[in-house]
C-alpha cells in the first residue's frame, strides 16, 4: 500500500501542487488613472464650494452637470468617442 501513495506523489505530481501565474511586471501602470482621480478630486472641490448656499434642486443640478463632466473626460482619456 505505501507504493501506491508513493507513485502518486512522485509520479503523477498532482498532490500538493497549485499550478501560479507568474506576476506582470513589465507593464507600467496607467497614467490616464491617475490623470482621471486628479480632475475628478478637482471637480469634486469645485461641487462644495459652489454647494454651499444652493438649495437641493440646484445641488442635484449640478451634480447631474458634474457626472456628464467626469464621463466626458473618462472618454477622452480612454481615446473613446
């Protein structure tokens, strides 16, 4: 009986071993990310400061203003039209 678990060790290599994918280091990350988080951080201190004194309507409006901003700029980072 200690053959059998010894040739299924040795020879079929399927204990105790995970198949892994080597990490992608070549691959520098994105600078369109970043360029995005900087103006969407931009936008969003721009919404607070003009918020302040608006009444709910007008704080939807501009947030609605806002998010067609932000998708706009998402496309032109992303190279879509």
């Amino acid at each position: 009986m200690a053959g059998i678990f010894g040739v299924a060790l040795r020879g079929l290599g399927m204990l105790g071993k995970k198949k892994v994918s080597k990490t992608i280091k070549s691959v520098p990350p994105s600078t369109k990310n970043k360029k995005f988080g900087e103006l969407k951080n931009q936008s969003e201190k721009m919404t607070q400061k003009y918020t302040k004194n608006l009444t709910e309507e007008g704080k939807i409006g501009v947030r609605k203003s806002t998010s067609k901003y932000l998708s706009n700029v998402s496309k032109i980072l992303k190279g879509r039209k």
